[in-house]
C-alpha cells in the first residue's frame, strides 16, 4: 500500500484487522484521545479520553482523523505536551476546574 504526501491511501483495501491496527497505533500515539475502528461504517472514531463529551470525530482515512485531533486540541486548548493528557482551559478567568461545581438541590415535594 502506498501513502502519497496529500496523506491519500492507494493500494488494496486494508482488511478489519489492519484497520483495527491503525486505530490501536493512533490510540497509543494520542494519549489524550480514545481511538477505534468501526468496521460496519468502514471509519475511524475518535473520541477526547477526559475532560469534554463532544466532539466525536470520524474519518474514512487515519490522516484525516489525525488533523481533525489536532484542530480539535487547539481549539479546546488540550495540552497534550509530555504524552500526558490534560484537561482542556478552565472557561472563565479564576476558575479552579474546567468543570464548575453543580450542588445537588433538593426537589421539590421531597420529603
């Protein structure tokens, strides 16, 4: 199978297994995503490992899931320097957490 420069794949079509392989290469070489094949839609999936529940990303070809990772981290401001994963920039100046603290308020007509 050959790459060109444009990241476009020619060649035979990898089998689920390869495939599965790509995904497996992409997972451990982006610690703060989770990465995985789907063989009934044929596409890579990517999801952020902590910190955000969107976006979901997926891509016919690993390159493309690459560069929709890394759009995805600057926009997010995911530090992902020292293969370490780190939660995305608090919103807000002063924040201590990038996820606010929600107190769990009676409902009403509790007894």
């Amino acid at each position: 199978m050959t790459r060109t420069a444009t990241g476009q794949w020619f060649g035979r079509r990898l089998t689920d297994d390869q495939c599965r392989a790509v995904a497996l290469q992409l997972d451990q070489a982006h610690p703060a995503w989770i990465v995985w094949w789907g063989p009934k839609t044929r596409r890579y999936w990517a999801l952020p490992a902590r910190g955000l529940t969107t976006p979901v990303l997926e891509h016919a070809h690993p390159d493309g899931l690459e560069a929709a990772m890394r759009e995805v981290e600057q926009w997010h401001g995911i530090d992902t320097r020292g293969g370490a994963p780190a939660l995305p920039r608090a919103v807000g100046a002063g924040s201590a957490s990038p996820v606010p603290a929600v107190q769990p308020q009676p409902r009403r007509g509790s007894r």
